[in-house]
C-alpha cells in the first residue's frame, strides 16, 4: 500500500490579498495620526529637547506593548521574527530618521518640514534602482529630478532664507526611504505587530544615551498631553502605515497621504499663526506632482505581467 504524501507546509504568513478599501481606512488613520503627531512634537519641543521627545516617546510605547503583551497572549502568538538583522536595520533607520525629523519639526515652520518630508518616495525609488537592480522609465527619471528641483526651490541653498535644520528634514526622507527599501516585504512575513514592535524598542535603546544629557520631564500640563499625543498618534501611525501598505496599492494610498500636508499647515496656522511662504507653496505643487506621478507609474508597472 502506497504511503500518503505530506501535505506541504503552509507558509507562516500567508500573502495578504489586496483589499484597496481597507488600506484606503487604515492610511487615513495613519494621515490622522502622523498629522496630530507632528503638531503635538512641534508643541512639546518648547518644552523638551527632540532627543528626550524621541526617547519619552519610543520608551512609553515600548513598556505599554510589553503590558499588552504581558495581559494578551493571542499578542504573542503574532510576533514573529524570521530575520533578526532585517529588524535591527530597520528598526536603526527609523530610529535614526526620528530624530532628524523630530529636530526639524522644532525648528522650521511646519508646512516647510512636511512638505520636505514627502520627498520619501522618490528616495525610495532610487533605492529599489540600486539595491534591487529595478529598471525605471525615462518618464519617472524626469519624475525624480523634477521632485529634486522642487526641493531646491524651498532650500534656497544660494540665498540667506537657506536654514541647515532644512538639512535634518532631507536626512529624516532619505533614512526613512532606506528603511522601508532594506525592509521589504518585512512586515507581511512577521506581521505589522513585530515590525513595529521592534522599531520602537530598537529607537528607545538607541535614543537612550541621546537623551541622557538633555533629560528632562514635561514643565505643565499641556506639555504632558502634547507629549502622550505625540505616543498615541505615533503609534497609532506607526502601526496604520505598516497595515494600509499591506492591505492596498501603493499607487492608490499615496495620493491620499498629502491631506497631511492640508491638516498641518491649518493647525500650524491657527496654533502658531504660520504662513507657508510662497517657495514652499511652489516647492510643495512640484514636489506633490513629481511623487505623484511615480506613485502612479509603480502602480500600472506592478499591474503590468
């Protein structure tokens, strides 16, 4: 009598299906709470250096995951980490792209640092040109150097408006681009839990000697609420991107994070009464139309056999 063959394993996590509607709900939870982090850093930086903010911010939400963790057991059941030194990295970008971007948001007005920030995806795309030998388009090569001209056009590096915190703001894409290029596909085999997990514990370890000569705790009140903001929009953020990129298409999510741009210039003009000037208006309509369109191009490039 013949013997039955195994069955083939099953893969630990399964691919996940396209679903454009749920990715479209968990990118705006993201756009929200990236947009009420980024007012709450700017507030609470008046109150603490950017490396305390970073470190309050990942150390909270370290021990708080590791309470759910703790209470929870189906919680841990989800982590998963099939390659340490993938989460390391990236955990070590997104650190290190924190802190730039924290530094920014305390320093320059806040539609200048948000619209700098967008540069992301075309960093990314140069990335996946050089680290995963990707073949682009002359179309989206005039994409990239057109998005790069819009960030000239806000750094102004040849006149006396140029501010070299505008230098942090760039750092924070490039790191950021980086680490969701060297991560790839990162969060679909070990879940969004343990991507995100071990960012924020990887960010609390590298930002605690940062954050020890400048230690300090929140002066009032508001500076303790600005400052659990900046946790649970964080976190909410965090863990809303890594789901919305899973679930839908690049293509289709992009356009949808620039309300982020709209959200925090209105906050920053009724909080702190700030007046995007006229290049960053400029920089952002080229900057918007450039990663736009290289949204769009990954989009129909991935759909293409």
């Amino acid at each position: 009598m013949k013997s039955t063959p195994p069955a083939p394993a099953k893969p630990a996590n399964p691919a996940t299906k396209t679903d454009n509607f749920r990715g479209v709900l968990w990118i705006l939870v993201s756009v929200l709470g990236s947009s009420a982090m980024a007012v709450a850093v700017r507030d609470v930086s008046s109150q603490l250096d950017s490396r305390m903010i970073v470190f309050l911010r990942s150390g909270i939400s370290t021990v708080l995951i590791l309470l759910a963790l703790l209470l929870f057991s189906g919680l841990r059941k989800q982590l998963k980490f099939s390659h340490p030194m993938r989460h390391i990295i990236r955990g070590s970008l997104i650190a290190a792209s924190t802190h730039a971007g924290f530094y920014a948001i305390s320093q320059l007005p806040m539609a200048t640092v948000t619209v700098l920030f967008f540069l992301a995806p075309i960093w990314a795309t140069i990335f996946a040109i050089l680290f995963h030998k990707e073949k682009i388009g002359p179309r989206r090569i005039v994409a990239i150097v057109v998005g790069f001209g819009g960030a000239m056009v806000i750094l102004r590096p040849d006149i006396g408006s140029f501010e070299p915190s505008m230098l942090a703001a760039l750092a924070s894409s490039v790191l950021f681009a980086l680490a969701l290029t060297m991560s790839r596909g990162l969060a679909s085999r070990d879940g969004a839990l343990s991507a995100y997990f071990s960012s924020v514990v990887i960010t609390a370890i590298i930002s605690l000697p940062f954050a020890m000569p400048v230690f300090a705790l929140p002066e009032n009140s508001r500076g303790y609420l600005a400052l659990m903001i900046v946790v649970v929009a964080g976190a909410v953020r965090g863990y809303a991107d890594i789901v919305a990129y899973q679930h839908g298409e690049a293509g289709l999510l992009a356009p949808i994070t620039y309300l982020r741009l709209v959200l925090i210039s209105t906050a920053a003009y009724f909080l702190y009464a700030e007046i995007p000037d006229e290049n960053t208006v400029i920089g952002a309509i080229i900057i918007v139309s450039a990663t736009l369109y290289i949204a769009m191009r990954e989009a129909r490039a991935q759909k293409t056999p």
